[in-house]
C-alpha cells in the first residue's frame, strides 16, 4: 500500500491545554506543579490504514503533509543612501528611538535563512543557531541576515536602524536554505524550539509555496494538473489548520508557565497595485493562521513621512503595518543595503513586540501573548497614514513604540 510522509503534531501532556481557555481544566497553577506541559512534532510515512489509526489517536491535534516554503522575496529597492539623520525612516515612525525600552532581557527568534553572525552589526549579541535545513549554519542567501539587522543589529557609525538594539539572546533558526527554499516540517520544528528556548517574538518572512507544491505532485506523482491543483489546495488547509493548533497551544502552553509568545509573519509581496490598484491578494500563510500578527508594508515619500502609503506588492487584509520599502539593514559577507517587502516589515513589528515585551516584563515580571499581542495592536495609529488608504491594506495600523 502506498505510503505518504505526514506532519504529526501531538499534545502528550496530561491536561488538555485547550480547557485552560474554557474553564474546564484544573488551575494553571495546579497543572504547572503536576503535569507536564509537552507538544512533540513527528514526521512519519504512513498508508490509509496507519493514517485511520493515528487519526483516532487522543494525542494528535494535527495532521498536514509537508508543503515547500520560500521567503517573501524582497522586491527591487530605489534607495542607496542611509538617513543622514542619524536613525533610519523606519526606527523614526515606529518612534522606537523615542522610546525608553530597547528589548533588554527579551529573548527573539528569527527563523528564516539563517544569519551571518560575523557581521559588526551583531557584535556582543548571544546568536543561539539551529539549522533545519541540513546545509548547517550561516546565511547563504541574505535575507536572514537583514532581516535581523532591522530586528536586533548594533548601530553603525552613529546610525541607529534596528528596532531593539539592547536585545541580548537571539534564535536563529535556520529554516530556509542557499535558494530560499525550505519545508513546512522544517519551519515547525523550528517553531517548537524557539518555544521551547523561551522566545518571547518569533518573526517569521516567508510562506507556503503553493506552486512550487503543485509542480512537485505532477512531476513525483503524475498527476493531471486538475487533481494536483485540488490535492495542494488540501494540504494548504491542512498546514494552515497545524499552525493554528501549533498556535493556540503555544498560548496555553505560555498560560500555564507565564512565558508568552507572539509570533509574526509577513503578509506577501504577490499584489500588483502598480499595474491596477485592485491587482490585490489576501495574506498567505503562515501569516493567514489565526493566532498569528500578520505584517503589511508601508511606504514613504520622504520626511516628515506623515503620509505613509500601502507598498504596491504588499498583500492584503493585514493585522499591523509597518515601514518595507527601503529599508537599511546588513548584508550577509559585511556591509550594508536597502531591501524591499513585507519581509522587511516583519522585523519592525518583531522589534517594536520586543520593546513592549520589555515593559511589561518591568511593570509585572512576566508576560502574556494575550498581553503583548492587544499592546502591539492597540497601540498602532493611523495618524501618520495618508488619506484614502484602504483600511484593509494596514490593519490596526502602523506599529508603534512604547514611549514610557
């Protein structure tokens, strides 16, 4: 009988987290101290038979078959010159260097092409590696690289770009390979590691590659393009579904030892406004589960940039925006350059989350993703976005920094 390889997500612990939202589990406190809180992650080949059999089994909360991701390819940047203003447009409208908080003693994950971590702009940070690629650690694409320069990097010759430069531990999960190609196991695995370290922000630019899925069951299976089509359109739901469950475990999971975790995505850069103001497609996954902020991108015609646009790739139907067109940041091998996308957004908001992260960690010593979450969202603003902009293209609106 034939075989097919399936992401099993379980929940082996002895509670069923889930009740700790609908009131009918024991206390958090009483679960803490006698149950253990576990979610194990399991890929296996399995035929119809041993598919029935685990589908029954109380332990599994999810099943998907692997889909291929790809990052959110950065889009062409006009920009060449840094802000001679001493921080970059994108730390100055989150109104991060305003802010007291700097993302001291939070701990981030960035999970994506991995990091170049000789680079300057990384220098004194604790970069803890995994690699879920089997190509082992190191940047051999960029696109990590940068992304975590606007997350976490040190300022350069009096040049602030980063968001929280005072984060201390950053994850670095390693999930996307030299092509920027990778695997949905791949970036669950990573998932549960960067929970399991105590990762307060994950920030995730990258997405379900849908295409590339569907050439895969033509070319290995043979199937008609119409039943290859319909056959990728159930693994999409089905990964979906298992971020959700992933998502809404890792809330119970963070209930139940104080610890929250957000996690962040990019929207996609696939909408085409340049060519018709309608050419617009909705959020992708992962970004599109429930439970995670999804991150839109922001333009600007320059100072005093009180009239941020829509980015013309960016998708729609966003939680947040935040600044994604040229956008200063490291480039793996050294140095420095401007790249454009949703990407490039997505670390603006994992930057701000860090900051919050930071105060509330001041004010109460712990923090909720229920807590951080409604900070991120509910602070967002629409005052500097310019009139006419469709409330769909920015969410809450743009992110916006702790100022006391």
């Amino acid at each position: 009988m034939e075989q097919d390889q399936l992401i099993i997500l379980r929940n082996t612990s002895r509670v069923d987290l889930s009740d700790l939202f609908s009131g009918r589990s024991r206390s958090i406190q009483s679960v803490r101290a006698s149950e253990g809180i576990n979610l194990r992650l399991d890929v296996e080949s399995l035929d119809k038979q041993d598919l029935f059999e685990v589908r029954r089994d109380p332990e599994v909360v999810s099943i998907a078959p692997p889909m291929p991701i790809a990052l959110v390819k950065p889009v062409a940047s006009q920009q060449t010159e840094a802000s001679p203003t001493g921080v970059t447009w994108g730390v100055s409208v989150t109104r991060a260097s305003e802010s007291p908080f700097t993302g001291k003693g939070v701990t981030v994950a960035v999970l994506d092409s991995g990091i170049d971590a000789e680079h300057e702009a990384f220098r004194g940070i604790q970069l803890v590696q995994r690699d879920f690629t089997g190509e082992g650690n190191g940047d051999n694409y960029g696109h990590g690289t940068h992304c975590a320069g606007t997350l976490f990097g040190q300022p350069i010759n009096g040049l602030r770009y980063s968001i929280a430069p005072g984060v201390q531990r950053a994850l670095i999960g390693k999930v996307l390979n030299g092509v920027g190609g990778g695997t949905t196991a791949g970036i669950y695995q990573a998932l549960l590691w960067a929970i399991n370290e105590n990762a307060h922000v994950i920030s995730l630019s990258l997405g379900l590659d849908f295409p590339g899925y569907v050439n895969k069951l033509v070319a290995e299976k043979e199937y008609p393009m119409d039943l290859a089509t319909s056959k990728a359109l159930e693994a999409y739901r089905a990964n979906i579904r298992l971020f959700e469950s992933l998502a809404e475990l890792t809330r119970a999971r963070g209930a139940v030892f104080q610890q929250g975790t957000v996690v962040i995505a990019a929207a996609g850069n696939e909408s085409k406004r340049d060519i018709k103001p309608d050419y617009e497609l909705a959020v992708t996954p992962p970004a599109a589960a429930d439970g995670i902020i999804s991150v839109g991108a922001l333009r600007t015609d320059g100072e005093p940039h009180n009239a941020l646009t829509v980015a013309d790739f960016s998708n729609t139907g966003v939680n947040i925006a935040a600044p994604g067109v040229d956008i200063y940041s490291a480039a793996v091998g050294g140095g420095y350059i401007d790249m454009s996308g949703t990407s490039m957004a997505t670390p603006h908001v994992a930057g701000v989350a860090a900051l919050w992260a930071e105060k509330i960690l001041s004010e109460t010593r712990t923090v909720s993703s229920t807590e951080l979450s409604a900070r991120l969202i509910g602070q967002a603003t629409k005052s500097r976005i310019a009139t006419g902009v469709d409330p769909l293209d920015v969410g809450a609106g743009l992110v916006q920094a702790p100022l006391s």
